[in-house]
C-alpha cells in the first residue's frame, strides 16, 4: 500500500500538468492609433479646455456662416482688418509713449516645414497615380468598384450637405466617436467583427460571380490571339 501511495504520488496530474497558455494579442489602444499626441489627447477629451474651445469656434463658424448669412471672404477681410488696425495703432502708441512693441514671432515658413509638407503632398500625389494606373492600365476591375463606389457616396454626401456643414459634421464626430470608442471599445470591435464577416462573405461571393469574370477575360482574349 505504500508503494502504490509512492507511485500515485510521483505520477504527474494531467490536470496540473496542462496549463492552458492564452494567447496574448497586443492590441494598439485608441489614443496610439489617433498618433499619441497633442491632437490625441484633444479629441479623447483629455485636455478638455481645448476641445471645447474646439467645439465653441466650430459651432460660431456655423452659426455665423449657415444661419447669419456670412460669406467666409467678407468675414476673413474684416478680421484681418480689424486685427491689422490693432496692431498699427500698438506701434504707433508704443513708439509715442516709450512701450513695447506688440509681441509678434517672426513670420516665416521654415525649410523644414515646407519639405515635411512637400513629403506628405508627395506621398498621397503618387498614392493617387497608382490607383490611376491600375485602373487604366492594368483594368484592376475591384479597384474600380471600389473607387466608383467612394465617389458616389462622397458625391451623395455632397448632394445633402454644403461644405461648410460636411466639415461642421466631421469636427462634432472627431470630438464625439473617438472617447465613446475609448469607453465602450470591447462592444464596438465585436459587433464591428461580426459585421466585417458579413460585408466580406458577401464581397467574395460578388467576386466570384462576377469580378472575377471581368478580371479573367483579358487574359482568355491573349492566349486566343
């Protein structure tokens, strides 16, 4: 009886033995994905001085714009106007009574700024041409359809909404979707997921119906020639 204690003792436990390891995913969080800086913070409301004053300009904009009956040339002129004076008549009581000047920065544009600009304007100028040339040359038919259908929803956007209102709207949902987001991020990827695999059954069985027969007609065309 010992013996078999002994045994029973030393054998291993499957149970203990297997420890179920999960898998661990590192997921970017949302304010790393808004880039992790000062504009992140801004919309995740964490300097909320900002965004409201963010939210304040944006709405008098509108206001003044949509329902004062503004136009944005008349309004720009008057505010330089107004500021241009300021500033003169700052220089002309300073140099009369022996006061500083206005305490304006040098106003230049560094080599610095002009070629991450010109970067930037680059990489999205060739991004532009390769969709291009992939659709005029190549006749890649899903980037077709794809491009098309962007258009169209941007140009049924355009037939609802003004300009002026369309960046209104975009400016209340960067403040509004990213922390409702951050809060309830857990639900959204779900049923972001679940619907994800839905569009993408859906686009593969249009892809096999009928892109994919646009896309191999070409290459039957050749080898008839």
């Amino acid at each position: 009886m010992a013996d078999d204690d002994q045994n029973r003792s030393s054998a291993p436990n499957p149970v203990s033995s297997t420890v179920v390891t999960a898998p661990t995913t590192s997921r970017k969080s949302i304010h790393q994905s808004l880039g992790g800086g000062a504009v992140a913070d801004v919309l995740l409301w964490k300097r909320w001085r900002i965004g409201a004053f963010v939210l304040v300009a944006a709405t008098t904009m509108w206001l003044l714009f949509e329902r004062c009956g503004y136009s944005l040339l008349s309004f720009s002129a008057n505010v330089l106007l107004l500021l241009v004076t300021i500033l003169f008549l700052w220089a002309k009581s300073a140099s009369l009574l022996n006061r500083p000047l206005p305490p304006i920065p040098d106003l230049e544009v560094s080599d610095a700024v002009i070629e991450k600009v010109t970067c930037a304007a680059r990489v999205w100028i060739n991004r532009v041409l390769a969709v291009a040339h992939d659709i005029t040359l190549k006749g890649d038919v899903k980037l077709f359809v794809q491009v098309v259908s962007g258009l169209w929803i941007v140009s049924y956007i355009g037939s609802i909404f003004n300009f002026l209102t369309l960046i209104y709207f975009v400016v209340l949902l960067s403040l509004i979707v990213p922390p409702l987001y951050h809060k309830y991020q857990d639900h959204i990827d779900d049923k972001l997921n679940v619907t994800h695999k839905v569009l993408s059954t859906q686009y593969k069985k249009i892809d096999e119906k009928i892109l994919s027969k646009f896309s191999k007609s070409p290459s039957k065309e050749k080898k008839i020639q």
